[in-house]
C-alpha cells in the first residue's frame, strides 16, 4: 500500500516505514498526520476523491537536516483506510 500526500506545495508517495525529506514544519518533534491525494492499496486498487473521506497518513518527525534550506525527515509510519 502507498499513499500520496502533500505537505510544503509538494507531492510525496509514502508508504509504511518510509523516511522522507520533506519541507520544514513548524511543529515539535512528534506525530503529524495528512490526508492523502491518492491512496493505492495492496491489491492495485486506486482510491481517489470521495473514497478517500477517512483515509489517513500518520507519521513521526525524526528531525532537521540543514543543508541550502531547512528540511524535516518524516517516518511515514501508519496508514488507514478507516
């Protein structure tokens, strides 16, 4: 299963135990959650629109890289489709 969120005007496809970079956020170190663009489950279905009314992506900010510009590293760590 994955999922494509947006966060910082960009588009990332997750899936659980992924780590990546994303924009800074303003939040402490902790759970974020995003509700995605797309969700792809296990079997190649696609959920798109409506089907997506209570669909989650859960994850835990692991911390800043710096480098040209501030980033947070994001462990995408829980999907539901509930």
């Amino acid at each position: 299963m994955y999922a494509v969120i947006r966060t910082g005007g960009k588009q990332y496809r997750v899936a659980p135990g992924d780590v990546v970079e994303i924009e800074l956020l303003a939040s402490e170190k902790g759970a974020v959650s995003f509700t995605p663009l797309l969700v792809v489950d296990d079997a190649g279905t696609t959920h798109v629109g409506k089907d997506l009314a209570k669909a989650t992506v859960k994850g835990t900010l692991k911390g800043e890289t710096k480098g040209d510009r501030k980033s947070t590293r994001l462990n995408s760590s829980h999907m539901s489709e509930s």
